[in-house]
C-alpha cells in the first residue's frame, strides 16, 4: 500500500503540473509551492519563539480549526502560529488571516519535503483538522516525538482505515498523539481497529459560528434591499442548485427577497446566473444603499460575508448537496432559519442531526422543494418551533474547543 500511495503523489504531482496552463486551482497549487522552503525559512530561521503548527486541508477546515487557533492564540501568546493549507480555496481566502504569524501551502508529502519543512518549522505541537492524513509528515513528527492532534475527525465504515487491506492506513491513525472526534459512531469505528487514544469532543465548527454570531457584522446595502420583508438566503450556491431553486425564486420574488451567494464567483458563472434571474436581479458590486430596494434578488459577487448574511434570512438554502457535496450549514442554523437542501448530505452528522430535528429538509428536485418550502412558509407556529429547536441544537453542541484546549495545555507544560 505504501508503494500505491507513493505512485499516487507523484501521479497527483504530475496531473497538477500537466493542467497548471489550463486550470486556475492546479496553476495556483503549482506556483504557491514554487520557492516555498526559501520563504519559508527566511520568514522563520533563527526566530527563538516557540512554534505551532496548524494545517487545514481547505476553507472549510480552516473554519472548523479557527476556534482552536484563536483560544491557543489568546492563551499562549508568545507562541507563534504556522498555518498550512492543501488547497488553494483555502490558501488564497486566509492568506492574510492575522491569526497566525506564518501561512504557507503545505508541501507535498514526501520523506524529503517533510523533513525539510520540519527542519524550519521546528514545530512544539502539530494540530491537523479533520480529513488530513499524511504518511510521510506522521512519520517525522513521530520520530521527533513531536505531539501530533487530529481534531473534528469524523470517520464511516466505508473508508480504507477500516477495510481488511488499510493497514497502511491504519498505521497512520496510529501516530497521532490523539485523535478528537465528532460523534460516537467515529470514536468506535476507531476503538474497532485498536486505536484507543480518541475521545469524542464534537464539531468545533459550533464554537465558531456562535463566535461569528455574536459579531455579526453589519451590511447596510443589504439592510436597504431587505426593507424588512422575509429574506430568503441561498448560500455557496452552484449551477444544479440554481435550476431548482428558479422555480420557487420565480413564484415568490414579489413578496420575498432573495439572496444568492455562489459558491464561485467568477465573472462567466455569474453572467449566467444574472441572465437565469432577469429583471429585478442585481448584483451587489453594483448596487448602492439607495437603490437597493428596488430590486428583489441581491446577487453576492463576492467573498468572506456569507456568515453575516445569514444573519439577515428567514429561511435558508444550502448549495453543494447536488454535486460534490453539501456546503457549511451550521453558519445558517446558528440563527434558526429552517434549512433546504439536496440529497448528498449523508458525510455530515450536523446535517443528519438537523434533519432529523425536522429543522432541515432535504429535497429531490424544484417540486419537492417548493412543496417542502409551502409547508413551513404557510403552517402556524413551524417556523418558530424549527427557529427554537435548532438554536438549542447548536448551542447543545458547543464545547470541542474548551476539551482539545484543556490537553493542549497538559501537552505543552
């Protein structure tokens, strides 16, 4: 397995370099990582602070480790913090992010790039979020006896870890110092195959959006084109997604106001969509506080201000679940609104969670959702009873940080 995994980097490696003049993901993988260990060891050669390492696979990683950076932050000020991402969704979005001293892409994993990243960083602890599995970056921080976390991991019987040929990747899960899960079902799945150090902290994604509710920033072209009429939010929406929510936006726009943010912004994807919503749509680089009412669909054609949108909507739809799969929705539930989306939802437990509630509704296609939509624009007192249940949901699971944080502080005495 090991020699599979071995091909597989480099046939990765090459696939990169080969679409780099094509794609614009593969070009910004490929030239974030030229020249990577000299930035790197000129931003932290002979600097005599203590250093942790945080690394996060993408954004969405990065959102659920954010409350880990920031409590280690406040708590061990004069440690500084290496950020790493895989992807550049992830990198590109956070480059800036003042929470960590240092940001870089990760280097590929290899006995070579490992080592040598480990010689700069010179990590105290290393902090992985989530999916993030690597051999040869395991392997080093064991030899080194450096500390190793994995936090919000959530694992299914389906994956390698648990077939009878993953030892391979077994031996990874093994060189965690700890590995801090998400719900019960992963905690056994681990205790099944003998790893015995993980214990079960939850998502720490509800500390963040309780931390992003409580700062919500405010908007005021969003505020004027609301013009407090039920505001309905679709978030990181994508092209599938549209074509089944045209229908609802088309019946409702005259009453309801709609907010679309796509999952991607790009100036193609975003023609289409202003052609797909005609008359009445705008979008929000070009329209002012003003004249903001006059419209009844605001499309969003930028980044970072989904979180303090939702802040603005009475009901919430949810892109992703009808491709790769579904998109953040706790940032919605942290302020109750009743949540639509597609059916690729089964890999995320607070999505499960929601839907069982009946907080959540997952539909098929256009009919399904404005049948599902009817029912709680149009019954008394389901709005309310959704709205009531899912903001004790989400503060019930709150926490994760204050576990991981009470043995990061064992770990570092």
């Amino acid at each position: 397995m090991k020699l599979l995994y071995d091909i597989g980097l480099k046939a990765y490696q090459a696939a990169i370099a080969l679409a780099a003049p094509f794609n614009q993901k593969a070009k910004l993988m490929q030239t974030g990582r030229e020249g990577q260990f000299e930035r790197m060891a000129q931003q932290l050669q002979g600097k005599t602070a203590p250093v942790v390492w945080f690394h996060c696979a993408s954004l969405g990683e990065f959102e659920q480790g954010r409350p880990v950076i920031e409590s280690f932050k406040e708590e061990f000020p004069r440690y500084k913090v290496v950020l790493t991402f895989f992807s550049p969704s992830g990198y590109e979005v956070r480059k800036n992010y003042a929470g960590a001293d240092h940001i870089f892409y990760l280097p590929l994993d290899s006995h070579l790039n490992a080592n040598r990243f480990l010689d700069i960083v010179q990590p105290k602890l290393a902090v992985f979020v989530k999916y993030e599995f690597w051999h040869y970056y395991l392997q080093a921080l064991q030899e080194r006896a450096i500390p190793v976390l994995s936090i919000s991991a959530i694992f299914r019987p389906d994956q390698v870890f648990f077939k009878p040929y993953g030892g391979f990747n077994r031996s990874m899960l093994q060189r965690f110092t700890h590995l801090y899960t998400q719900n019960e079902a992963s905690w056994k799945l681990l205790q099944g195959i003998g790893i015995t150090k993980a214990s079960i902290a939850g998502d720490t994604r509800f500390d963040r959006v309780l931390q992003t509710a409580a700062s919500v920033k405010t908007i005021p072209v969003v505020e004027a084109f609301a013009q407090g009429k039920e505001v309905f939010m679709v978030g990181s929406s994508w092209p599938a997604d549209i074509e089944v929510l045209l229908p609802l936006i088309q019946k409702h726009r005259q009453g309801i106001q709609f907010i679309i943010a796509p999952h991607e912004i790009h100036e193609s994807g975003i023609s289409q969509l202003m052609q797909q919503l005609g008359k009445g749509a705008v979008r929000f680089s070009q329209v002012t506080e003003a004249d903001a009412g006059r419209y009844n669909v605001l499309v969003v054609d930028n980044i970072g201000m989904l979180s303090s949108l939702y802040s603005y909507g009475t009901y919430a739809y949810i892109g992703g679940a009808f491709g790769k799969g579904l998109h953040n929705t706790l940032e919605a539930a942290v302020f109750g609104l009743p949540l639509f989306f597609g059916q690729k939802f089964d890999k995320f437990q607070e999505a499960k969670d929601l839907v069982a509630l009946g907080c959540a509704f997952p539909i098929n296609n256009a009919d399904e959702l404005l049948q599902a939509f009817e029912r709680v624009h149009t019954t008394p007192g389901l709005h309310q009873g959704i709205t009531d249940k899912e903001k004790t949901y989400v503060h019930e699971q709150a926490g994760a940080t204050a576990k991981i944080m009470a043995d990061v502080r064992q770990l570092l005495k």
